[in-house]
C-alpha cells in the first residue's frame, strides 16, 4: 500500500478519518495524498498544490486565489500537527465525487479514507451521498469513516462475506490489517429468509472460504437476521468490532436500483469505520 487519498473539508469529521488514515500510513509507511474540493463555478477549474497553481476561468480570480492561500497555510497546519510527514496536498474544483476519482485514479492511489458525515444534516446527506458514489465508482478500496472522539486502530475486525467462489476477496490486505494491528478476524455470513443456508453447508462453505484464503478468522458465525445489511451491523455490535469489512459490486444506474447494496447500506448505519472492496472475478 504505497499511497493513501483522504479527502478533507478541515471538520472533525475529516479529521477523524485523516487520524486513522495516518494509523495505516504509519504501519504500511504510505504517502498520503490530501485533497480539498473548492466550491467554484461551473467554469472555474482549479489546480494547486505546494508546486504551484493553476486557476482558469472565471471572474473573480484574486478571491479564489486567496482561498487558495487559506486552504493552502491549513493544509501546512494540518500536516505540521499530524506528525506525519509523509504527505502532500492537492487543491481542486468541480464536483467533488468526480474530483476524488479522478485524482485517486491520475495518481494510483491504493486507498481512499474519508468521513461519511457532515456538520449539519444537508452536509450529512451531500457529504454520505459522496461517500457512497465514491464507493460505487473507485477501483481501490474505500475506508469510510463515521465521527469518533479518537480513532482507535482495530483489534476485531468483522468481515462480511457470501462464502461464494465466484468473487476474488482482497485477502492479502485484509491479512495486512490483521497483521498490523494484531486484530482478530470475525467471520460472518448473514442468514436471510431470502438467501438462507442450513447450518452444515455453511460450516461447509465457511471453512472451505478460509482455507481459500489461508485466512486465520477468530471464529465463524452464521446470523440470521431480516437484512444483511441490519445483520452485519447487528453482528458488529455484538462482537463490539472496531472495524468491518464488506464487499461492493461495482455498479451504477438500473442494474445497481434493481439490485441495491449492502455496502452502502451498512455505510450509512454503521458507527464504526467501514471498508469496502469491489469484488473481482477470479
């Protein structure tokens, strides 16, 4: 994991998710990439980092460019009080779920962590809306995190999972993060009158999963629940985990209304970090 993209509005909810950003960086030593989208007009595009800047369009060019300056010296502040040196700054224009793509694709980023919440309750639904477009078009990971008084590296981890082989898991990063913070891995498969498994196939299938894997789960459990999306945050809660991982079908439009998603699902009711990988074909 060589790079790590934590897009930040400087609230606590960035923060948050900057502190366990930092966490990861530490253990993996990443460089992270911070990013702040400027609200501009539709014809204003604007560039900056510490090499420079870059500003077109528009007509209000000494307002933006001081703008520049503030984000930049909070940037400088950020980083000087973080204690982590390993990271630069990007400022950018435009939509922000197509900003954060776009840098996290132009610069091969293998991590995306931000806050899932806003300040009030528009800027809890724009900044949750963002997060779950975010996860719906990224090809790394995504690493959604809630607002915590302090970010806690996990010891217990919960992955979700469907015990299928059609779907290739990112299982060397999910052993990275067991090994990293010495995190216990709780397996779960959640049981739903719609997709529902008698007990035996499931041990079955399970062990089957992690000798796949070479995962080392702490233990296995089959939950029933209505959902699997109140499933695994039930789940969660019971094991008090710090941490859980699910997997995201990368879809968009018709297919995705038809079919909807459980990581989006637990994103927007999960109090502690998320981590969502798109599945891959193996």
């Amino acid at each position: 994991m060589k790079k790590i993209l934590v897009p930040t509005d400087f609230s606590a909810f960035a923060d948050s998710a900057l502190q366990l950003a930092i966490q990861i960086a530490q253990k993996a030593e990443s460089e992270i990439i911070l990013l702040h989208i400027m609200l501009t007009n539709d014809d204003v595009r604007v560039e900056a980092s510490a090499e420079g800047v870059l500003v077109s369009g528009g007509s209000e060019d000494h307002y933006i460019h001081e703008m520049i300056k503030k984000f930049s010296t909070s940037f400088h502040t950020l980083i000087q009080e973080s204690g982590y040196d390993r990271m630069s700054y990007q400022i950018s224009s435009g939509n922000v779920g197509r900003a954060i793509i776009k840098l996290a694709e132009a610069s091969e980023v293998d991590l995306i962590v931000m806050g899932t919440q806003g300040e009030d309750a528009y800027e809890e639904n724009f900044v949750g809306s963002t997060a779950e477009r975010v996860v719906r078009l990224a090809d790394c990971p995504v690493l959604a995190v809630p607002l915590t008084p302090k970010a806690k590296p996990p010891e217990r981890i919960v992955l979700a999972c469907d015990l299928e082989d059609r779907h290739q898991i990112p299982s060397d990063q999910i052993k990275q993060l067991q090994t990293w913070f010495d995190a216990q891995l709780y397996l779960v498969y959640i049981n739903t009158p719609s997709s529902f498994l008698p007990s035996y196939e499931a041990e079955i299938k399970a062990q089957n999963f992690t000798d796949r894997y070479a995962l080392q789960a702490h233990s296995f459990q089959l939950y029933c629940d209505f959902t699997e999306d109140d499933g695994i945050i039930h789940y969660a809660d019971s094991v008090q985990a710090d941490l859980i991982i699910v997997a995201s079908h990368k879809r968009s439009g018709l297919s995705r209304l038809l079919s909807g998603s459980v990581s989006e699902g637990v994103l927007q009711a999960s109090k502690i970090p998320v981590l969502i990988f798109n599945l891959k074909h193996p």
